[in-house]
C-alpha cells in the first residue's frame, strides 16, 4: 500500500492512501502498536488471556515530536516519551487503521 499523504493532525497522524481511504490515527494508539523488536517483546511477555498493559501512560500527554520517511515505505516516529524505535510500514499501518470499515475486517500479520 503507498500512502499518497502524511501529516499531522493535532494529535493524530492522517494518511490519504493510494486508493483514497483516509486512516486517522491518535498518538497513543501508534504507541501502543509500536512494531519496534523491545515493544514486541513486552507484548509476548503478556500471559495468554490477559490485557496487554498500554506502552502509553493513560492521562499523560504523549505526542510525536517527528515523523521520518523511511524510503518510501515507512515512517520512523519519534514521541514525546523519548520512543523512536519503530519503524512503521505502511502496510502495517493500513493494517492497523481504525476506522469502522477497517475495525470489521481480517487483519494479516497481527
């Protein structure tokens, strides 16, 4: 998937996707699905059947400090907690959208 725009919008980052569907995503959501190899690991750490603790603290104000074209094929982000480890692909990002036509639908790779 190639992503057609970026930006910013307040707390959130926008994509406009090559096939014109919009994906609005808030800071903290981006954290807590960090694809970063630490963040992963902290997620297997999770016993089967229980919540994963959120990578973001609830109530404190994160936000993303820069957002890095990776290639054309991601975005390296960097937050407001000092994270910027992950590399988010544009793929797993369209995986991850969260809009109500996207949450319905069979997400790969997760």
């Amino acid at each position: 998937m190639i992503a057609k725009s970026v930006r910013r919008v307040e707390n959130s980052v926008e994509i406009v996707w090559s096939d014109d569907h919009r994906s609005l995503y808030e800071t903290a959501y981006l954290r807590d699905h960090c694809p970063c190899v630490k963040c992963k690991a902290l997620a297997l750490e999770t016993p089967p059947g229980a919540v994963p603790l959120p990578l973001s603290r609830p109530g404190s104000k994160l936000d993303i400090r820069k957002a890095a074209p990776v290639g054309n094929y991601a975005l390296q982000l960097t937050f407001s907690d000092g994270h910027d480890k992950g590399i988010y692909t544009y793929d797993y990002l369209r995986t991850l959208c969260p809009c109500p036509s996207c949450a319905g639908a069979p997400r790969e790779g997760l």
